[in-house]
C-alpha cells in the first residue's frame, strides 16, 4: 500500500488550496492520519492530525482557524484545506498514516488487524505576497 498525493501549487496569499493523499493498493484504510510540511532549511513538522475514535483532530497553533483535515467515508483518503494561505506556509506537505487492514486470525478465532506505516511522497505548496 501506498499513499499518493495532489493538490499541491503556487498560489497567492490570500486563497485556498485543497491537498489530498489517497491510499492505493490492497483493502487498507486510514486509521489515524496526519499533514507535515518542511520549509527549506527547516526541521519538518506537524500540521494537522486526525485520530480513529470519532475523527478527533488537532491542529498546530500556526494553523488553527485557517486549515482543515479531514477523510472520506471509505477512510481512503484524506485531506487538508488550506484557507488563507501565507508565504510563510510555503513548504513540501506530506500526508503520514497508519493503515489499518482487517483479516480473520485462525489461530485466535477472532477478527484481527494488520498494520502499516507510510508517508506521501510530498507535494509543495508555494505561497507569493
């Protein structure tokens, strides 16, 4: 399985852009997911961030108010709007999540679940004054 992402460009301050990262491959869905960005020269970071129980979110102070993360109701792909964008938003954004695939384990006689984690490969986010 793997994640695979759009929605990235160049934009002026001011608009909107809508990132997505769609799980591919397999029966795996989104089990707790999360957007980073990484400025050049700069440490990567923690965006916004989606739990399982209930789709529970939290967001970075620099953020709040202004972005958005959410999935679809396959739990197949998950988003980030980005609302009022400023320069200082300009980055690479990668989508992280933990995949979630349910199998029968024989063994316990019970329903079980695999999991994997993996990251986008990235799409940049360019923000001019």
């Amino acid at each position: 399985a793997q994640l695979v992402e759009s929605g990235g460009g160049s934009v002026q301050a001011g608009a909107s852009l809508r990132l997505s990262c769609a799980v591919t491959g397999n029966t795996f869905t989104i089990d707790t997911g999360g957007w980073y960005r990484q400025a050049p020269g700069k440490q990567r970071e923690l965006v916004a961030a989606i739990t399982n129980s209930g789709g529970a979110t939290s967001y970075a102070q620099f953020v709040v108010g202004r972005f958005t993360i959410s999935r679809d109701h396959a739990e197949r792909t998950l988003y980030l709007q980005m609302n009022s964008l400023k320069p200082e938003d300009t980055a690479v954004y990668y989508c992280h999540a933990n995949l979630k695939e349910p199998f029968y384990n024989d063994a316990l006689e019970t329903l079980d679940s695999t999991y994997l984690e993996v990251w986008g490969q990235g799409t940049q986010v360019t923000v001019s004054s």
